[in-house]
C-alpha cells in the first residue's frame, strides 16, 4: 500500500494546522488576562475620578450652607438688637 502525495500533503497541513492553534488559543487566553487586568485598572481611575468630583461637590455645598447659616444669624443678630 502505497501514500499518495497529495494524501500526505493532506495529513501534513491538518496535523500542523492543528499545532498553529494550539499557541494562538494560549495567546489568546493570555491576552483576555491583558485585558481583564487594563479594565479593571481603568474602573478603578474611573472610581477615583467619581470620588475626588463627588469630594469636591460636597464641599462646595457644605461652604454654601455654612455661609447661609452665617448670614442667617447675622440677619437674627441685627434683629434682636
């Protein structure tokens, strides 16, 4: 029984087919880690980003409601003299 050539021509792509796959699924498998770990990265700047601005608009209006409790009493203090 003889192979023809094109047979093993054939049996030769399929068999080295399959051994390209192989490093392209492990690649892959690698890159979506890559990738897990830039979006989690970029979720945390985010948050931090979300907190520092919430920060900043609290204090702004925990300044305005002290300056109207200021001239409130102010007001008051007028009054009552």
């Amino acid at each position: 029984m003889t192979i023809k050539p094109s047979i093993a021509f054939l049996a030769v792509a399929l068999l080295g087919g399959t051994i390209m796959l192989a490093p392209t699924a492990k690649d892959d498998i690698k890159d979506a880690g890559k990738d897990i770990k830039q979006a989690g990265k970029e979720t945390g700047h985010a948050a931090k980003q979300t907190g520092s601005a919430t920060k900043k608009t609290v204090k702004k209006g925990v300044n305005k409601t002290a300056e109207k409790v200021v001239d409130g009493a102010r007001a008051v203090e007028r009054k009552t003299n």
